[in-house]
C-alpha cells in the first residue's frame, strides 16, 4: 500500500483484534466476538467497520449480500506502527526509554525477559 493507514483507535483496535484472531468475518461475526467481552451495538460495530473501511484499515469485500471485512495489515504491522508513534510521542524517540517504561509498567516473566535478551542479541548481530 502506498499510503499508510491511520492509526487506529482504542475501539478500531479492538475490532482489529477480532479479525487478527478470526480472519476474514461479517459485522455480525465481530459483533458476536466483541459481544462475548462487554456489551456492544450492532450497529455501533457496523459503523466503526464502514469508517475503518474508508480509512483503510480494514479492506471489505461487497461481492456477498453480508461485505466480509479483513484487516488491511497484519498484526505485527500495526504493533511497529503503534509502538513508534508511541516511542516518538511518549519516549521523545528513545526506544530505551520505551523498554524502561513498559517493564516499570508490568513485571515481566522470567520467559519474556529469555526471549527479550535472544531478540536483542538478534537484533544486534543484524538477523531482524
């Protein structure tokens, strides 16, 4: 995509959480889902998709009768995305000040921080 989506907002994101999780899906589909966790319009649902869709967040398929919303990114897009406007905004950039400020927030496991050292040994030796 040549034009990078916005970034979602906190009810964008749980939409696209949904789809992450489920793939492509109906409103109602996501309604259902999101239903589960606290209660939700269906048509609150349908209107953050229609705008989601405008933004291009989400791509919608209109070849059925119910349009079949997907998620324009993956996942791990939009965590870098949101990770950096939250870097720059938050941490003036310093992605040390970022990492500081997560683990200060919530103690990590012992298997986070393993897997956090083999990543930044990675990421130093260049291999991501």
């Amino acid at each position: 995509m040549a034009d990078d989506p916005p970034r979602p907002t906190d009810a964008e994101l749980e939409i696209l959480t949904v789809l992450w999780s489920i793939g492509r899906a109906t409103v109602r589909e996501v309604h259902e889902v999101i239903s589960r966790r606290r209660p939700a319009q269906y048509s609150t649902v349908l209107k953050f998709m229609q705008i989601m869709a405008e933004k291009g967040l989400v791509r919608r398929d209109e070849t059925q009768r119910a349009h079949i919303y997907q998620a324009a990114r993956p996942r791990e897009w939009t965590q870098r995305q949101l990770a950096g406007d939250l870097m720059e905004r938050a941490f003036s950039g310093s992605a040390k000040a970022l990492l500081m400020g997560a683990l200060a927030a919530r103690k990590a496991t012992r298997e986070e921080l393993a897997e956090m050292r083999k990543l930044l040994e990675a990421y130093r030796k260049g291999e991501k």
